[in-house]
C-alpha cells in the first residue's frame, strides 16, 4: 500500500510538471510583441526598441500619410516625414525636446483642441519620458524604418 501512494504522487508529480511545461509560451514567442515600457532605459534610447511603440500605437492611427490632411498635415510614417511635415514644421528638432512641438502638443493637458493624444489616451510618465530623452539624444530614426498603421501590423 505505502509502494502504490509513493508511485501515486510520483506519477501525480511527473503529470503536474508535465501539465505545466505545456502551459508555458516559449520565450522567443512572448518577446516578438512589443509592450508598455515600464521604466525609462539606461542608456541610449533605442528608436526601434523605445520609441517605435510609442509612435505606432499612439500617433500612427491619425497621423499616416492618408489621414495626415486632416490631422494637421503631420505624418510619422519615415523619418523624413517626421520630421518635415505639418503646419509648424519641424515638430521634432534633435537635441531640443522643450522646442520640439511634438512634445509640446503631448504634454498639453485636458481636453484642449491641441491635445495629442486625445484625452483619454494621452502620454504621459515613462513613455513621455522616453520620447523626451530620445529627442533629446538627437532623435535618431533610421532611414530604413518606415511605420506601419496599428491595423496593417502583420508582426513586430
């Protein structure tokens, strides 16, 4: 009787280990999609890694090239859209958050026609935070990194 309960919870354990391994997603698998971020990174911002979340998921749905005419003529598909169109061009100036208009519409508060994001999707703390230094930093995009509209992601 003491041999089958030993060789029954062995069994129960292998099962349970077992169970549990089938659960788990491969690590590869969890890291292809991006998330919040939620602490500033140490060191230089990564445009791809940081900031490319930020701009896909918050701005991209109004400011796309179609939609631009009727978002104040501000696309953030390339870089040189970025950083050459809308009706007070440049909206980001590397090296100068605080003259940067982008980071000027985003921290504009409340309900305000101006506000970008609209209320409530607004960005704020570590995102902020991160779009700020990576002005700061120089705003680096590379040529090659074209943004995509959240509904025509296909993979990150």
């Amino acid at each position: 009787m003491t041999t089958f309960i030993q060789l029954s919870s062995l069994c129960l354990g292998a099962l349970i280990m077992q169970v549990n391994s089938c659960n788990k997603e491969p690590v590869a698998e969890q890291e292809q999609y991006p998330s919040w971020p939620t602490k500033v990174p140490k060191g230089k911002i990564d445009f791809e890694k940081n900031v490319r979340p930020i701009l896909v998921i918050n701005c991209l749905e109004c400011h796309n090239s179609e939609s631009a005419p009727e978002n104040g003529n501000f696309s953030l598909e390339t870089r040189t859209l970025a950083f050459t169109t809308g009706k007070h061009a440049p909206a980001i100036i590397p090296g100068r958050p605080d003259d940067s208009l982008l980071i000027s519409v985003l921290t504009i508060e409340g309900i305000h026609y101006g506000s970008m994001p609209p209320t409530p999707d607004k960005i704020w703390g570590v995102r902020m935070e991160i779009l700020r230094r990576w002005i700061e930093e120089g705003a680096e995009w590379p040529e090659s990194v074209r943004l995509v509209h959240p509904k025509d992601l296909k993979e990150w």
